[in-house]
C-alpha cells in the first residue's frame, strides 16, 4: 500500500529481518573475529534476537495503523490447527525458558558451543592426530593404549612447569636497571613473549603426553592459549604489561583445571582479576618510568601468585580485593587530574573572555591624542589586568561595583589629562590625591607586578598636579587689564587749566 501497489521483495521491505541481520553481520566484521567465533556469534543472534522480534514488530504495525496504513489488516498463517497449538506451546516454553536463563547459564552454553565446534575441527585436524600420534610412539606406547590423564596429573604437570619468578626480560620495578627503551614498539620483544608461552603449552603436553589429553581439557588449554593470545594483540595495552600478565598464563591454565567456571563465569575472581590487571595496565602505567604508576602493584600480584598458587583458588579474591583498592585509588586521581583538566580549560576560556572584554574597555579610553603614551601603556596593559581580575573573581562580574567603580577610575585618569577650564582645573586639585589612593588600591589586590608602571603613571599625575597648582597661582597674581580696571578716584590725578592764547596775537607771532 505504501508504495502505491507494487510488490516488494523481502530486502526492499524497511526494518525487514533481510536489514537486521544484514546490519549485525556488518556490526562483526567490523570486529575483525575468526569466522569459527562468528558462527557462534550468529547462532547466539538468531536464537536470542531474531526469534524474539515479535513484540518490535507489533510496534511497528501499530505505527503504521495510527498513521492509517491498512489499520484493519490481520495477518494469517496458514497452518493446521495441531501443528498451530504445538507451536504456540513450544514458543510459550521458549520464551519462558529464556527468561529463566540466567547469565552463567548463557556463559556455560556458549561455552558448549565453542567446545563442540572445536572438538569439529580436531577431528578434522591432521596437526593434531600427528601430534597424539608423535606423543605416543615418544612414551613407547601405542595411540589410546594409556589411561587418559586425570585433573591431578595435569595439576601436578603444570606445577613443574609454573615459573617461581618473572622471565629475565621482564622489567623489575626493584631492580636497578629499569624499563626497556623503546618497548612499546619492539614488536620482537612481544614475539618472545609469545614463543614463551608457546613453549608452556608444549611443556604441558611433552609432562602429561598429548595422546593422554581428554578432548575437554585439551580445549581448555587452547582456550586460555586464546585468551592470553588475545591480551597479547590488544592495541591500547603498552607492551611492558602484556609481558608481565603473561607470567599468569601457567597459572591460569592450572584455575581452569581445577575450576571450570572460570571460562563460563563472568564474576570468577579470577577472571575479574585478569580484567582488572589489564584496565589497569591500559590506564596507569607510565613507561617512562615505571615505579610512578601502577606497574609496582601489578608487579606484586604476579610475584604472589607465581610463589603462592598451588591449587587454592581463593588466593585470586584476596589479591582482585587489594589490587581492587588501588585502582580505586589511581582512578580517584585520574578523575581529580582530568578534573583539573577541565577546569583549567574552562578556565582558560574564561580568562580569554575576560580579557577580551576588559580590552575592549581600556582601547575605548585610550585613544585620546591628549593621553601620554606611559597612561596609554598603564590603561591597556596595566589597569586591564585589574578589570580581568573583577570579571574572574566577582560572582556578578560586570554588574560588580567593583567592576564599576575600576572603570570609574579609568574614565578619571584619562579625565586628568584633558584641556581644562579654571573651574575644571579646581576640581581636580581636589581628586587627584583620592585618583593616587584608589589606584593604590586597585593594584594592592594584584600583587606587586605592576608596581613600575604604576609608579610612571603617579610620577606624571604629580606633574598635573604641579602645574594645576602653578596655574591657579599664576592666575591669581596677573593685574586685570587696564581697560577692566576700575580707579578710584582718589587716585585719579586733579587737572590744573592751561590758558589759552589769543588768535590775532598767535597770528601775528607767525
């Protein structure tokens, strides 16, 4: 219906089945695994995703018949009424089974289902079969004429193969010649590490003989080979705790003998502490040196269980608790140190902000030709940092009386140095000692840095002092003009008559 009548096939069809499992299988190949791990992989995603979709697909037909698709449809099956109620039964018992099912039990089957697929393959395996047969002609006896080897032989085989101390050329926290140069990239040195334990496993069977193996404990020994393989491939952990966690590859051999669970059981102590030991040794060790960070903790949980372990499993919950501890511990520090981080980079961008805006302010004073270029340097340079200082450390910031009264104090100093009037040049007679204390003031909060400067700005303050007082004396002691000035007449001059001569006589004188 919604594509207008036209038949779709089922990979056309949106959020169809064909798009699941076509997604998941991108999802793992992503992953880089085996094609055997894979198999198992999708036998899990059928039987646990795809045979449980029925109430996503509800919710999408209920989508599609509020938006008024085909609301009245109603899907058939054809199927006959036994087979119909056989199936419905079985699906019931399914679905409650599955709910039933806890997380140990899924473990223990999927486990089962790597122990069958493997089991497939040896008996496919002609490296294999060679080998039992190499072993038997070796102890002189013929292939499957020996009893098979119990748990004890194998125990007892792999405690005269545990190493009691760490391999020569593994670093030693307490020895003086410190870390390998350059080991996080010595990829022969990560190949040594993996011939040593190859050389473990075949120690293992040349002790117990591989033709006496049980297929379930010659899987389990591959199986932690895998797992320990696995450690030494992972990228991010640095080469040095790969080396020193390798040394529980015998040991670990010996738990899962003894203890099946621990390949099947998540919450294994043992097994937590080998996922403990390898976060660990991703996050906090410091190949530069290695006595800084938690190699030394590390270090000791090794030597312990290579000198204690014999057959008791509880040793492994006494160390994941210590060793648990100091993760803490290193990973409360983590969290204070990328605390910090953050707020030094929060910081940092407010500290710009601050700036930004206190400059804007101070250039917005200091462009006045009348400024002297010391005033200028003091307002953009010096008196900035004490607008930083407000912004950074008042709560209100701009709306501060501090942040007001620091710009009150810039607008009076480059006040100071305008042209001014009589009546102009009196008032600031009047301010310029108080102008000196606040700018005092002002710097007192920022430390002595500033002290120079400021002293340049007083020293030219005084000069404007100096000559407003100079000018108001001159001013006082300059007479008025002649033309403003009013005699008195008591001071006016009296005039005596001059007498006048006569014009016929003046005439006749010419």
């Amino acid at each position: 219906m919604v594509s207008g009548g036209h038949s779709l096939k089922h990979k056309q069809i949106p959020s169809g089945p064909h798009h699941l499992a076509h997604a998941f299988n991108d999802a793992i190949d992503a992953l880089g695994l085996e094609s055997r791990i894979k198999v198992i992989i999708l036998a899990l995603f059928d039987k646990y995703v795809l045979k449980q979709l029925g109430s996503i697909y509800d919710d999408f037909n209920n989508s599609l018949k509020e938006a008024g698709v085909l609301p009245h449809l109603r899907p058939s099956i054809q199927k006959s009424p036994d087979a119909r109620g056989s199936g419905e039964a079985e699906d019931a018992n399914q679905s409650e089974e599955t709910s039933e099912q806890s997380q140990e039990e899924l473990g223990e089957e999927l486990f089962g289902s790597i122990l069958d697929m493997m089991a497939s393959r040896r008996r496919v395996s002609p490296e294999k079969s060679q080998a039992r047969a190499n072993a038997a002609k070796a102890a002189g006896r013929q292939l499957g004429g020996a009893p098979p080897a119990t748990h004890e032989n194998l125990v007892s085989a792999l405690d005269n193969i545990q190493p009691a101390k760490r391999f020569d050329f593994v670093p030693d926290v307490n020895s003086s010649a410190g870390a390998i140069s350059n080991i996080e990239i010595d990829e022969q040195f990560l190949n040594r590490v993996k011939h040593t334990l190859a050389e473990e496993r075949h120690k293992l069977y040349a002790e117990v003989g591989a033709d006496r193996l049980e297929a379930v404990d010659e899987d389990t020994i591959d199986l932690v080979g895998m797992l320990f393989e696995y450690m030494l491939n992972d990228p991010v952990l640095p080469a040095v705790a790969k080396a020193l966690i390798s040394h529980l590859h015998t040991p670990y051999l010996k738990v899962a003998i003894i203890d099946r669970k621990l390949l099947t059981d998540s919450d294994h102590e043992a097994r937590q502490l080998l996922d403990s030991l390898v976060e660990a040794g991703s996050h906090w060790i410091d190949e530069r040196n290695l006595k800084r960070g938690i190699y030394p903790d590390m270090q000791n949980v090794i030597d312990r269980v290579l000198k204690e372990f014999s057959d008791n499993v509880s040793l492994f919950g006494t160390l994941l608790e210590t060793f648990k501890k100091r993760m803490d511990e290193f990973r409360r520090k983590s969290d204070i140190l990328e605390k910090r981080a953050q707020d030094s980079i929060k910081g940092r961008e407010k500290l710009n902000i601050a700036r930004q805006r206190a400059s804007q302010e101070m250039k917005a004073r200091s462009f006045s030709e009348n400024l002297p270029q010391p005033v200028k340097d003091f307002l953009v340079q010096t008196w900035v940092d004490k607008l930083i200082f407000v912004l950074l450390r008042h709560p209100d910031g701009e709306m501060s009386d501090d942040w007001k009264e620091a710009l009150r104090i810039a607008d009076e100093i480059a006040w100071t140095f305008e042209p001014k009037d009589q009546a102009e040049r009196e008032e600031l007679e009047k301010t310029l000692p108080d102008l000196r204390k606040a700018i005092e003031d002002g710097l007192a909060s920022l430390g002595g840095f500033h002290q120079e400067k400021s002293q340049v700005v007083f020293g030219l303050l005084s000069s404007v002092e100096t000559a407003t007082i100079a000018s108001e004396k001159v001013a006082k002691e300059v007479p008025a003009p002649p033309s403003e000035r009013v005699v008195p007449i008591s001071e006016k001059p009296i005039l005596e008559p001059v007498p006048s001569k006569p014009v016929v006589a003046e005439t006749a004188e010419k």
